[in-house]
C-alpha cells in the first residue's frame, strides 16, 4: 500500500491552494468593480470548483484513508486551538459558498451581494488562521 504524505505535508499544499483561489477571488473582484460581470461569474465558477475539489479531497485524507493523521499532528503542535478558530470561519465559508453558486447564477442580486458579504469576511478569517495558525511543519522535538 502506497504511504500517504503527512499531515504537514497536506496542510502545506492545502495553505498553497489557499493563496491561489485568493488571487482568482481578487481577480473576480476586480472584475466586478470594472463592470465585467460575466467574467466575475466565470471566475467564481473556477474558484467554487478548485475550493470544492480541495475540501472534497481534505475530507477524503482526513476522514477516510488516515482518520487519525490530523488529530496526532495538531496534538503534537499545541494547535487544537488554532484548528478550531479556523474551523469557525472555514465551515462557514463553504456553507455560504454552496449558496452563493446559485444566487450567482440565477440573478439574486440583494441575495448574493449579501451572502458575498459575509462570505468575504469569512473568507479572510480562513485566510488568516490558516496560512498564520495552522502549523506545517515537522514537530517540534
């Protein structure tokens, strides 16, 4: 059986997703603040899928091949703490996320400028926990 990279490891690659779906969120604020809404929703489509397609992928490492690979990493860390405050944005920002593909598509502009809101404000918590307060590396000796 193939050994499957480390609980550092993934959240390090998981941090690198992060940062570029932010640029792709930027770009598609940009185009919104320009005018250009077609391409605002085509960029979003993209950003909906890559999030989607890394939290469907963390699930898999985290739930189903090595359930226990992220519970002794953050034990070891000190960082059940720091997990949890990320956990408190990022949950959420999926939730708002999955509502916010729809209200997009269909035109519910009130709706999904506001859900678009609430969703920037937890994204950028997200942002900050995990790149800042999510350990990657090896554990301290």
């Amino acid at each position: 059986m193939p050994s499957l990279p480390s609980a550092g490891a993934v959240i390090l690659v998981l941090k690198i997703a992060v940062v570029a779906v932010t640029f792709l969120l930027t770009a598609s604020l940009i185009a919104l603040w320009r005018g250009h809404y077609r391409l605002h929703g085509r960029i979003n489509i993209v950003f909906f899928v890559l999030t989607l397609a890394a939290l469907l992928g963390l699930e898999i490492v985290a739930r189903v091949l090595q359930p226990q690979l992220f519970d002794e990493h953050f034990q070891r860390h000190g960082a059940k703490t720091a997990l949890a405050v990320h956990l408190a944005f990022s949950m959420p920002a999926a939730l708002v996320l999955l509502a916010m593909l729809p209200t997009g598509l269909r035109r519910y502009r009130r709706l999904h400028v506001g859900l678009g809101v609430v969703f920037l404000v937890l994204w950028s918590g997200t942002f900050v926990t995990g790149l800042f307060f999510l350990p990657h590396a090896s554990a301290p000796p």
